[in-house]
C-alpha cells in the first residue's frame, strides 16, 4: 500500500477502516487483491520499480513486490506468484516499507562518553567495538566475549557472525533470539527425527482435511496463513480445530474450540494416544517399520537457578510398556486435569484415529514457550507417527516460526551456542568440516556449548561475560524476568554494543550503537517456516552511515586480524558469503538452491537436489535423500526409525496458589511485529493498537469490578504493573486466567514474567506463571 | 461522526453495478477486489443518525446481496 503523505485524522481513520474492511476479506478469499486501493495514492505518471522480495515480519515469509521511485520504497503489494501467499499480504505486510522510513531513524554510529551519546563516524565505531573486544578477550579470556542476534538476522548475518565467533575467536557464546521463540521445535525434531524443520510444506494445506492448531493464534500471527486454511474450508468443507488456553480470533473463526487449563496439553496428547491405540487406531505397519519407543528422565527442574544444568538419558521401551504407561492417560483421567470433556478428547483422537482423513497439526509459541516444550513437541509428533500421519500431502505435524529467518539463519546457520552450520560442536568430525570451510584451525571451535540465551544474560549479570554485541533484537523488553537482565546488563565492567534501526529499551543499555541498514536497503536472505530460502537485492540506500549487519561484522573481523577468512569483497560480499555458507550443507538431506535460482523465482525449499525442490521428506516418493529401500526413511536417526517418546505430564514451574492465584500469559497482536520497535512507527499500526492491554474473563472482571479501560495492577512474585483492562474484547482468556500482549515498551510485562524453561530445549514459558489481579 | 467498514457482497454478476451504485452515495469509499466478487466500503457519516439513515438506503440497493459489517482493529469480537 503506497504510504501517503500524513492527511487528517477523518481521512486517516477512513484509511485504517478501509484496511479493515480489506484485512476481513482476505481472511474469507486468501489471494484476494485490492489493486486500485493498493495503487491508490502513487504518483500520477509514476515510474515505479518493481521487485521482489521476502516481507521483512513474520515466519510465514510471503513474497512481495516493492515498488521504488527516486531512490524510496514508496509501494508494496503481495507478489502473486509466490506460492506462500499467492499475492496476499497482511496489514504488517502491506505496510512493511513504511517501517524504513520513521522520523528517528538511527543514521549515526553513538558513543556513550559520560553518561551521554556523543556522534561518531563508522570507522571510528568499528574500531571502538574492535579493540573493546579484543581488550576483554585479553583480560577475561574468549569466553567473555559474545554475541546475541536474532531470526531477523539474514543468513549471510547469521554466517558472518558464527564463522567470527566460533571459528576466528574461538568461543561459542553465540546464541539468537529464536532460543525464546523455537528452540522446543528444534529440540522436538532433533529428538524424534534427528535432523530439523518440518517434513512437509505449506501445500500440506491444500490436502489436509482437518487442521488442529494446538495453543496457535493463526488468525493474528499467520493471517496469511490461516486464511488459506478457511479458503480450504470453503472450497472443500475442511474442519478447523482451535486447541487453546485463551479464546481468540482463530478460535471465532474455527469450527470448533476447545480451551485446555495451561500445562495440560502434555496430558491430552497422552490422552489422544491412549484412544489411538485403544481404539484399534494405530498404524501398525507403519510404527513397526518406522518407529522405536523410548522414554528419558523425568522430573527434570525448570531452569531457575543458575548454572543450571541438565543432560537426557533416553532409554528404550516396549510397545507394551508404551501402552502401560498410557494407561494413567485415559480422557476420563485427563479431562479431570485438563478441563477438557471427555468427548471433546475422544472427538480430537477420532480427527487423528479417522483412516480416511489426513491430518495437519500446526503450532507455535504455545507449544515451544513451555517448560516441557521438547515433551509437548514428541507427543505431537507421537500422534501423527502412531497413525502413519505424516510427511506425505496433508498429512504434516507443522511446527511454525515467528521470525523471517528463524529458520534460514538460526536453525540452518546455526546461530545457537552448541550449534554449527552443519552438526554440532560438541562433534569432532562437525568442527573440522567447519573449521576447513572457515579456513581456521579445528582447535579453534570449541568443543563444549558455552552459554544459552538465559544463561547468557545470567553471566553477563555475573561478570563472567564482560562483552556482548546484540544485533537486530530488543532483549531488554523481551527477556523473561527482564527486570534482573536489565539491571545485569548496566553493571560496571561491562560492554555493550547493540546494531538496529531505532532506538529501543535495548540501545538504552548500549556503551556503542551501530545504525544498521534494514531489510532491502541491503541484500540478503531469510528461510521461512516451510524451509523456503528467499533472495532479495538492495533496492534503496540506507539512511546515513547505516551499515548492513553483516558488513558490520566483517569490519570488525578485519580489523580483529581475519582478513584472510573475510576476504569477502564489499560488491559481491553477499554472493560469496552463500555460496561458501552452500558448502556446509552439500549433501541430499540439506542442499540449498543456487543464489541464481533464487534471484529468479519467489524462494526455493531444501533440500534442493538435481534442480528439484523437496516438498515431503522423509517419504521415498518425494525425498531423494530416502535410501533405505522403504516407502519412508527417517534417515535423521542411524537406523532410519522416528521416535515415538513416553513423556508424561508435569505441572509449570509456578502455578497459581492462594496469595498470587490467577495464570499470567503473554503473547503477540497482528498489528505489531513482536517489540513494536518497527510496527509502532508505522502510524496506522500505531493508531490500531497504541498500547498494551490485560484481557480478562468477564465473570472476573464482573466480580471486581473491572469495566474496559479501567487500571488493573498486576502483581507476580517478581514485581508489578499496572494496565488497563480489556473485557470482552480482541481475545477472551479462560476464568482465573488474564493476557497481555509484550509488544509495548511502556508497559513492560516480561519484567514480571518468570525465567523457568524447558531443560532440554532451554526456551524460556512465557506462557505461565502466577499473579495477583487487582483494580488499580 | 461515525466512520464504519463493511464488505459488500454483490449479486452474481452485478459488481460493476453495486460499485456504480456505491460510488454513487458521496459518504461512501467503496474499493472493488480485482479478483473475487466483493467491495471493501467505508462510510464515513456526521451522526449516528445519519449513519442510520445511510445503512437503510444501502439495503435498498438491489445489485447488494449481503452488507456485512467490518470492525476496525481494536473492537469488540467482530474479525
């Protein structure tokens, strides 16, 4: 949508009214283009140029067109041909181009000298954060050093920043925002399945014939998404399943909702296996040829304390034992727990038990901010390998991102502190393919992972980090338990240098504050959920002495004495850095398409072999990396078979008691990209949703007093704050149960949030923790 | 001064005419999808009074088959 001149308010509100109507109608006819309305307002005559490339939000990765005149992104509407969202775009997506152009847009390097930001050229900044670097690793070791990016970095970031750190310094402190968002999903596939990411792709919806969306907002976090799942529902009489703790927009559009108390998904799953097999509802052929059962420690802790630690000792089980343990899961059991009915459960395990339906799960931050996120990840993935559902057309357990590239850069990348871009480092044989593309010694890249994203921020408060560059990421309003990283982070001794666009609470605790150049004002890439990898070129200049992430990086890598490994050359930097990153993963199970190929179509998905995309793996049919001779080849593990786990239900790491006794969960809103860093400047955006919120039950609110707007202080065992109320409005949660979306920096929630998580995956639960509601 | 957004849904074959008919009335913006049978429209009326008064004369159109009201970003359930 062409972003106007500021006109009046009527006119504005007009404005944001037509974007209703048009955000409405695209919910009801995914690809549905309003082409007048999104030309409207360009200049008569314009010669606009248009190009493709990857939105800068959300996971889903929709292709656009932007359209440039003198030298400015001045339209953007959705790109027809990209098979993701066959020109659709949602309200974020529509507005994307405007979010380069806020009026404090960060063009200059700032220096703190004083307790205040003084101006400095580039150069000079670089230098600052290259011999601040060096001095710390002098006097504190490599380890004191670190980095934290995020899945908004584009590969080539991702790359330049893994191959500096653990291959050049030597310390794998290298960790991403997507440790909040996904790292459940990874450790989920990693131990059912051995290798990453989803099996199938996003044209599992036009096959599948029931879609369960388990604790996932789709209408508001994949709009796109999601309205090509009502399309399905009209075209083919689909069933929508809303499987969720809050009552939301997706649940209003679903065919059915059903709320589950928090925690309890781990037991309704359960529960869904028992029928399965109670039920005469296994594939046996399937799991027999397939699959192996085994369990891992239980009671495992939540990460509070520490230096936490915590290792899985799996061990194997029978079928029989598998059937045992599920008897403590029957729906009579569970609904007790879980608040589900008894019929409700057996309705969901009929959708997955039913031979002649193929089934899609789909999932997000409810599933992956758990403290049993991994279990709730297996137990999903249980299901669908008990009825054979999987990784054939519509039949897909689909783990979603948030993040464009959380995917591409972080769990391809591997941006994450035990990772590399192929295998891990605690692997010999990984570290030396590394270490030989990386051109440095194999004794460079540390063999132990150092530090995941909470500990880090937890050393970092202890001193035993002293250095810590953060680049395109808001810590200080998303961590949980913000409040003890917050005042950690200000410390005496230690460093920070943070690279955005804006200032955010983040550049508040900087020492050094690099402007990046954003999105198409560089080149780069991003992998979205379904393992498409998307290219797109520089279109415009960025503003000042904005720099690109990863030039950033390879400034101070040269200046650091790796000028050999960097030898990337400032015009063809980015082609270089893919076509080396290319090298870590040629092979049938991960190659990735040539930089020629994604300059000419809307992305590709690996595994790209012999000129084909891989649409299922795993499957013989689909997947050439299949070599096993079978119809299917889980060859992620040695033996070829998935995992089917015995994970049990345990309860939250703090659940409501007398003294704090309502459940506390926070989220996201679609108008505003995660911290409202780049969507709150977007004026629209901002007029739609100004500020955060507490949704509350209406019976609760009756019952205090509460009306819509009125000042509801929130109190947990980590402090408090105060909003106001939302009753009956976007979102409804479950009695005893209140939300707050995290989008807004004036109303920090995560400084009340807890900092528990899974022990496996080590992703923080902001989904639950205890509180006192009270009028203000 | 109430400013309102529907979606309105023509008859089979009557969209060009119900955009006609729309553009037409000077408190309504109607935007026609260019690939399905729908129109994005906005009215922006002076009173409640009015808007009442305009909501009647939109459902006299004969080309309309279904007014469907759209609530902005930030109301009560409605998407």
């Amino acid at each position: 949508m062409y972003q106007s001149v500021q006109t009046n308010r009527r006119d504005f509100i007009k404005k944001m009214a037509m974007l209703s109507a048009m955000t409405a109608a695209a919910g009801m006819f995914p690809g549905i283009i309003f082409a007048e309305e999104q030309e409207r307002g360009i200049p008569t005559g314009a010669q606009l140029d248009w190009k493709k490339a990857p939105c800068r939000f959300c996971g889903v990765g929709c292709g656009v067109l932007i359209g440039t005149e003198n030298g400015k992104a001045v339209a953007v509407k959705g790109d027809p041909k990209s098979p993701v969202n066959k020109g659709l775009c949602c309200v974020k997506g529509y507005h994307s181009i405007m979010a380069m152009y806020g009026k404090d847009r960060l063009t200059k390097p700032l220096v703190k000298k004083n307790g205040r930001y003084v101006e400095t050229s580039m150069q000079e900044a670089l230098d600052l954060v290259a011999s601040k670097m060096q001095e710390t690793i002098e006097e504190h070791g490599k380890d004191a050093v670190s980095i934290y990016g995020s899945g908004q970095w584009t590969i080539p970031d991702g790359y330049v920043a893994s191959k500096l750190f653990k291959g050049c310094i030597g310390t794998n402190n290298v960790e991403a925002n997507a440790r909040l968002c996904m790292a459940s999903a990874v450790t989920g596939f990693l131990t059912s399945f051995g290798i990453d990411e989803p099996m199938g792709c996003y044209e599992d919806i036009d096959h599948a014939d029931t879609f369960v969306l388990w604790g996932n907002n789709m209408a508001e976090m994949h709009p796109v998404l999601f309205s090509r799942l009502l399309d399905q529902r009209l075209k083919r009489g689909v069933k929508i399943i809303d499987f969720a703790t809050r009552t939301t927009r997706t649940s209003m559009a679903a065919d059915k909702s059903i709320i589950f108390n928090p925690q309890t998904d781990l037991a309704v799953a359960n529960a869904i296996c028992h029928e399965i097999i109670n039920n005469g509802w296994m594939n046996n052929a399937f799991v027999q040829e397939h699959c192996n059962f085994r369990k891992g420690l239980t009671n495992m802790g939540y990460g509070l304390e520490d230096n936490y630690k915590f290792t899985d000792k799996p061990e194997p089980v029978s079928l029989k034992e598998y059937k045992k343990f599920l008897e403590d899961y029957t729906p009579e059991k569970v609904s007790k727990l879980s608040g589900v009915s008894v019929k409700d459960i057996k309705y969901l395990a009929a959708h997955y038990g039913d031979p002649n339906k193929k089934v899609m799960s789909l999932w997000c931050m409810g599933m992956n901010q758990h403290t049993r996120g991994t279990w709730i990840n297996n137990l999903v993935y249980n299901i669908h390998l008990l009825t054979g559902k999987i990784s054939s057309p519509g039949n897909s357990p689909f783990s979603l991102t948030g993040q464009p590239s959380a995917c591409g850069t972080v769990r391809e990348v591997g941006t994450l502190t035990h990772k590399l871009p192929h295998g891990v480092v605690m692997n010999k044989e990984h570290r030396e393919f590394a270490a030989k593309i990386w051109d440095v010694p194999a004794e460079n890249i540390a063999p132990k992972p150092t530090y995941h994203t909470v500990e880090m921020f937890r050393a970092l408060d202890r001193g035993d980090i002293r250095f810590m560059w953060i680049q395109v990421t808001n810590p200080m309003v998303t961590m949980p338990k913000l409040k003890r990283y917050r005042d950690g982070a200000k410390k005496e001794g230690r460093f920070i240098v943070v690279s955005d666009i804006y200032p955010t609470p983040t550049t508040d605790i900087a020492d050094v504050i690099l402007p990046s150049a954003m999105w198409v004002e560089r080149e780069g890439m991003y992998g979205n959920s379904e393992r498409r990898t998307q290219y797109f070129e520089q279109m415009v200049e960025p503003p000042g002495e904005a720099m690109s992430d990863t030039m950033q990086l390879i400034e101070v890598a040269k200046r650091m004495g790796f000028e050999k490994q960097f030898y990337y050359k400032d015009e063809t930097h980015i082609e270089e850095i893919y076509n080396e990153y290319r090298r870590h993963h040629d092979n049938k199970k991960h190659n990735m398409a040539p930089l020629e190929v994604l300059k000419t179509q809307p992305g590709a998905m690996w595994p790209y072999v012999d000129g084909k995309e891989t649409k299922w793996r795993f499957n013989a049919k689909y997947d050439p990396a299949c070599s096993n001779g079978k119809d299917f080849h889980f060859y992620g593990k040695k033996d070829g078979k998935a995992i089917i786990w015995q994970r049990p239900y345990e309860p939250a790491a703090e659940e409501p008691d007398a003294e704090f006794p309502f459940w506390l969960g926070t989220g996201r809103v679609v108008e505003h990209w995660h911290t409202g860093s780049m969507t709150r400047r977007i004026p629209v955006l901002h007029q739609a949703m100004p500020h955060a919120y507490v949704e509350l039950h209406p019976e609760d609110a009756k019952r205090m007093q509460i009306r819509t707007g009125d000042s509801v202080k929130l109190t947990t065992r980590r402090g408090e704050i105060t909003l106001p109320a939302s009753v009956n409005e976007r979102g409804v949660p479950a009695p005893m149960q209140v939300f707050v979306p995290f989008f807004d920096e004036n109303m920090l929630i995560n400084d009340i949030t807890l900092d528990s998580f899974c022990p496996i995956s080590k992703e923080p639960d902001y989904k639950k923790c205890a509180v006192k509601v009270e009028k203000a | 001064m109430p400013i309102t957004s529907y979606l309105a849904h023509p008859h089979e074959g009557k969209q060009q005419e119900l955009l006609e008919e729309l553009s037409a009335i000077e408190a309504c913006d109607a935007v026609p999808a260019q690939n399905r049978d729908v129109i994005a429209l906005v009215t922006a009326t002076e009173s409640k009074e009015e808007e009442a008064q305009l909501k009647i004369q939109l459902e006299t159109i004969k080309s309309l088959k279904l007014l469907a009201m759209v609530s902005g970003f930030n109301t009560p359930k409605n998407a």
